[in-house]
C-alpha cells in the first residue's frame, strides 16, 4: 500500500491511509511489533498469526503495487506524483515506459502538463540520471489507464488536536489582553489517558513569563 499513515497515541494505533475505507491499523506492541486489527479497530483472535515482526536491520526490497498519479514527461525526463501521498518520483525508462510515454504525449493538452494516469508498477531503486549512486524510482510494469482532463483526488484526513498549538483570546470571563505586554499565551492539547477521550491543555506564556504550567478543565475530544 502507498499512502500516509498517522499514529493514534490514544490506542496506540498506526493508521495507514492509502485510499482503503477504512483504512488499515495495527496495534503498536511494546516490542516495536505491528499487530493487524480489524475492521472496526479491535484485536483479532488468534491474534499472533497476524503479527508482523521488526526486524534488526532494514532489508532493501520492491513493492508491486497499482499507482494513480500525475505523469509529467519534459526534456527528457519523466517525473510521477502519486495520488494517495503527494510523493514525486523519477520515472526508470525502462519494461513500459516507452508505452506510458506514447499514451501521455497523446493525452496531454499543452506541453509540459501532467496527466493523470493508472499503471502497476514497482518501486525501486535505479541509478540517478545525474550524479552518482541511486534514487527511489518508479519502473512501470503495466500500462493500465489514462485519464485525459483528470487529477489527483486528495482525501482530506481529520485533523489531530494532539500537539498543535492555540493561541488564547478568551480564559474564563478574562480575555487575553489583559495579560502584560509581550505574553504570548498559547494552549497545547494533549490525551488525560488512552481509555479517555477528553483532552486537557496546558495554558503557557512566551516571551515575558516562562511555562505557566497551568491547566484548564478537559475538554472532550471532537468526534471523527
């Protein structure tokens, strides 16, 4: 799966978003393990068979997967921007490129334009085109789709509460201002606990005065 993942501290959940609804999540063990939840975010029984083991050193390797993204091709060079995570990649020229090629030079509207096209694909590592050593490169397999005229979808993904920062106009009947001059006050979310779904906050003042390190009451967190 290509994708963005986020973990969710309260479960201790690595969520993979890559276009599945919903999408995957494992449960973070204490050992650095991955364990596979299911569909609605609990354990599967018997849960050990579905497990995956970390291990001591990363082993390099090819993932065959179905790619959606932007093909741009110029000078040439050919650069693929994949849907589900914004990443851009160079293009190996080589297996079915010069086919991706033939498609995009007769689907494009203007020169120099991205169209948006489906294709398996492996990505691997492949020599740079300028300098030494490798890149991570997509080497086009199969040909599947173009799609004249279309671009990436972008789901939008809920936004975290979880370390972002607020800065304070009103606390209590008090609004802001009447802080001294040069404070700062900002609040930062963080979970009461991974059972609770409230949330407290830390109020703290920049600038004049250090960390307040006062709290306010818990506020319950927003629902998906």
């Amino acid at each position: 799966m290509v994708g963005r993942w986020h973990v969710d501290p309260s479960r201790r959940a690595l969520v993979l978003e890559g276009g599945e609804t919903p999408a995957p999540q494992f449960e973070i063990l204490g050992n650095g393990n991955l364990r596979l939840l299911d569909r609605q975010g609990q354990r599967i029984e018997p849960s050990v068979a579905h497990d995956l083991t970390r291990r001591d050193a990363f082993g390099p390797f090819e993932p065959k997967v179905e790619l959606r993204g932007m093909f741009l091709y110029f000078a040439d060079s050919a650069r693929f921007t994949e849907c589900r995570s914004g990443r851009n990649f160079p293009v190996a020229m080589e297996a079915e490129f010069v086919a991706r090629q033939r498609a995009y030079l007769e689907a494009r509207q203007l020169p120099q334009t991205p169209v948006l096209v489906t294709v398996e694909a492996r990505i691997a590592a492949r020599p740079k085109m300028e300098g030494e050593g490798t890149e991570t490169s997509v080497v086009v397999d199969r040909f599947v789709a173009v799609h004249p005229g279309a671009a990436c979808e972008r789901a939008e993904t809920a936004p975290s509460l979880r370390n972002t920062y607020w800065r304070i106009k009103r606390c209590a009947t008090s609004r802001s201002g009447g802080i001294s001059a040069g404070a700062s006050p900002t609040c930062c979310c963080s979970p009461i606990s991974r059972a609770s779904p409230a949330r407290s906050a830390a109020i703290r003042c920049s600038a004049v005065r250090r960390s307040a390190g006062r709290r306010c009451a818990s506020a319950p967190a927003p629902r998906p």
